[in-house]
C-alpha cells in the first residue's frame, strides 16, 4: 500500500464534498434541458470529487483521476459552449471559478507554517471552481446549444 499525505482535514473536506452538491444540482438540470451529453460531465465531477475528497490523499490515483476527469470535461464541454447562446457567460463564470481556484492552491503552496486559517481560506477559494464552475454550466444549459 502507498503511503500518501493528507492535503485537507477532516473537516475542510466535508466542506468541499458539501459545496459538491452543486454538482448534482447541474447535472440534474442538464438531464431536465435534455443535454443528455452534457450531464456527464457535472455527473462526472461530482463522482470523482466524492472519491477523491473522502480520503484526500495527495499523490493517490483518487486525485490524479479527479483532476484529468475534470481538465478533460472542461475541453469537451468548452467543444459545445464555443456555438452556445449563452457562450460569453459560460466562460466568463468559468474563468472567476479558475481563477478562485488558482489563488487557493498559491496560498496553499506558500502556508509552508500549515496555518489553519490559510488552510481554511484555501480551502474557501477551492469552493470557488465549484461554485462559478457549476453556476457555468446551468448558465450554459440554461440557453441553446
């Protein structure tokens, strides 16, 4: 068995799973829009976040399968959100959502001290990928595709 190091405490990943949710709740409406093709992706995130955050491991396979399911969703969901209505919107929510996202894993790199409260406010801006990156795709699913 691999030994591997906790990136989150138990705590900090209930939180993550439960922002999570967000990802039900798009993938839901894709399938009441009939984007039938499309609810894979939020249906696929919200799967490998669960298997990845309940254990929270870095360098595990769990993380390395979240993090190439959700790069490879968002190249092919960006594929059908090029000639979407509401395309502009689409990545503009995506590009605050990466973003958030970017600036958690800077202050996670650089809380070489493991302060819980940079810890935390990390974990805040993780949510965000979740949040604006949901909060995307019922806009996309929300307009002709």
């Amino acid at each position: 068995m691999t030994s591997c190091n906790y990136v989150a405490t138990v705590q900090q990943a209930r939180y993550i799973l439960n922002i999570n949710m967000f990802s039900h709740i798009s993938c839901i409406y894709a399938i009441y829009r009939e984007y039938y093709y499309l609810a894979i992706v939020p249906g696929g995130v919200a799967t490998t976040t669960i298997l990845y955050w309940r254990n929270r491991r870095s360098d595990c396979w769990e993380r390395y399968l979240d993090i190439t399911f959700v790069c490879l969703s968002f190249v092919y969901q960006s594929y059908f959100a090029i000639s979407a209505q509401n395309m502009f919107y689409y990545f503009l929510s995506m590009l605050v959502g990466v973003s958030s996202f970017t600036i958690g894993k800077v202050i996670a790199y650089y809380n070489i001290s493991n302060d819980d409260n940079l810890a935390w406010l990390s974990i805040y801006f993780h949510s965000g990928v979740h949040i604006f990156g949901n909060l995307a795709n019922i806009i996309l699913y929300s307009g002709i595709i």
